[in-house]
C-alpha cells in the first residue's frame, strides 16, 4: 500500500503489522536575549570590556592624584620661598649700600694718621668720612683713615675707639653697632651672646655706637636700632635681628675656613685683629 504523502513513517510490529512511529521533535529556536551560547559569549566580552574600562580609569584616577599631590607640594614651596621674607626684610633692612672711599685715592682712605709721611696727624672728625644717604647724619666709617692698631674682636658694652674700629674693616672684620636705646633688647641678647661665642667671634665687633664729641654725626639714628659695616658696605636694619647679622657677617666677615662666603673687598682681608 502506498504511503500518502506528508503521512508519518511506520515501523513494524511483533505480529508484522505496521504502526506510526513517534513524531520527531525539533527544539524551540532560541528567543531574542536567551541563554544561547552566542549571547553568552557576547555578554562576557561585555563585561571584560566594562572591567578593563573601570580599571584604566582606576590608574588614570592614581595618576592624576599623584600628579595633583605634586603639584601642589611644590605650589606650596614656591609659594612660601615668595612670600617668606628674608631676615633682613623682616628686620626693615636697607639693601647693602657700598660706602664711597675716602676722597684723594687709596693711600688716603687706608693712611694710618699719625705715623711718617701720613697727611694725617690724628683722626678726623666723623662728619668728614663718606656715609650713604638714610643715616640721619650719623656717620659710620667703612674706611678711611684710622689708627695704626686694630680693634680686637668682641662684644663691647661701650662705644670702642672708632678709629681702631675703621683698621679692623681693613682686615674684613664687620661691625655691629647697635643704638644706645636698645641695650637691653632680647634680641640684641641673642647677638651678643651668638657673637661672645669663640666659633662665632672671628672677626666681629659688637658695640653700641654713641660718640657725642662728633655731633649728629656721632649719634645714632632714632629710626634705625642696628648698622652693620664692612670695608666699603652697610646695611641698616629698623629692628634688631640676630638673623639679619648672621646673613650680612656671612657675607662680609672673611673666615679661612671658608673664602669661597666672602663677598667684601678688604685690602687686608684675613689679617689678625
């Protein structure tokens, strides 16, 4: 007998009969977004490209904060080496003046007065000796003529002679002279004691500078609390510093254990006061 077309497929039975079989069963195809294998595959080299995407921008959030941390550290530095001001400006320090020498040359600004072939027999008056501006009429000799003999180093609580003083420049001493109305300031302490310190000491006077015999030329200027001087230079501070004396000595106070500091012009620098 002829199968009819489209009828299912037979098998044969035990007595020889035939009887359909069992229809094929063919799978639902999968609905959009399901659990196939292409899906999953998709959906995990999403998720790899999300976990890579949070990752770069975790370094890239570490860069930026180590870089921003940077920047600010030496913002920071800059901004306090700009607005720290130096000791001699918190002191109301003058810039370091250069003090003309002694008009007639050299021979005249560095004669001994009183010895042969000197033009001069003694010392002259203050007013006489080259002074910057700003002074008041106080005249602090940076050379010029002066005694034979040097002024020892030391902190003096009177005014030294000035003229063993001026020799003392020659040989790249400094001065500190301080104003009378000072005398019992904290910070002059400060100066004195640094300065009564033997590793300190070399080549450094301290004293008050108070010369009435000389006029307004011997008298400390009222604006003024502290005058340091080397062969030539000044500086003159409206507050009294040990900071600011530390800086002008460093630079002017010849040491030879280090000539490289010194920034003075001494004829006789290094020479035993």
């Amino acid at each position: 007998m002829a199968k009819k077309k489209g009828s299912p497929p037979t098998r044969p039975t035990r007595t020889g009969s035939r009887v359909a079989a069992p229809p094929v069963v063919k799978p639902e195809p999968a609905s959009p977004g399901g659990p196939n294998r292409l899906a999953r595959k998709e959906e995990a080299r999403r998720q790899r490209e999300a976990l890579q995407r949070k990752m770069a921008r975790r370094r890239i959030t570490r860069v930026i904060g180590a870089v921003v941390a940077v920047l600010l550290v030496a913002s920071g530095i800059s901004v306090y080496l700009v607005l720290k001001p130096s000791a001699a400006e918190a002191a109301d320090c003058t810039a370091v003046q250069t003090v003309a020498p002694w008009k007639g040359g050299q021979s005249f600004d560095r004669s001994h007065f009183g010895t042969q072939g000197s033009k001069f027999k003694q010392m002259p008056p203050l007013s006489k000796y080259p002074s910057p501006g700003g002074m008041s009429g106080a005249h602090f000799p940076a050379s010029g003529p002066h005694s034979p003999s040097p002024m020892p180093a030391g902190v003096y609580a009177s005014p030294p002679p000035i003229d063993k003083m001026i020799h003392s420049l020659e040989h790249a001493s400094v001065e500190i002279w301080y104003n009378p109305s000072i005398a019992n300031s904290p910070e002059l302490a400060k100066i004195r004691d640094f300065y009564r310190q033997k590793a300190n000491g070399d080549h450094v006077l301290v004293a008050p500078f108070n010369y009435p015999s000389q006029g307004t030329a011997g008298k400390f200027p009222s604006d003024k609390q502290i005058v340091f001087v080397a062969w030539h230079h000044l500086q003159a501070c409206g507050k009294t510093s040990l900071g600011a004396a530390q800086s002008f000595v460093g630079a002017y106070r010849y040491q030879s254990s280090n000539p490289a500091a010194y920034k003075g012009d001494a004829p006789e620098k290094g020479a035993a006061i």
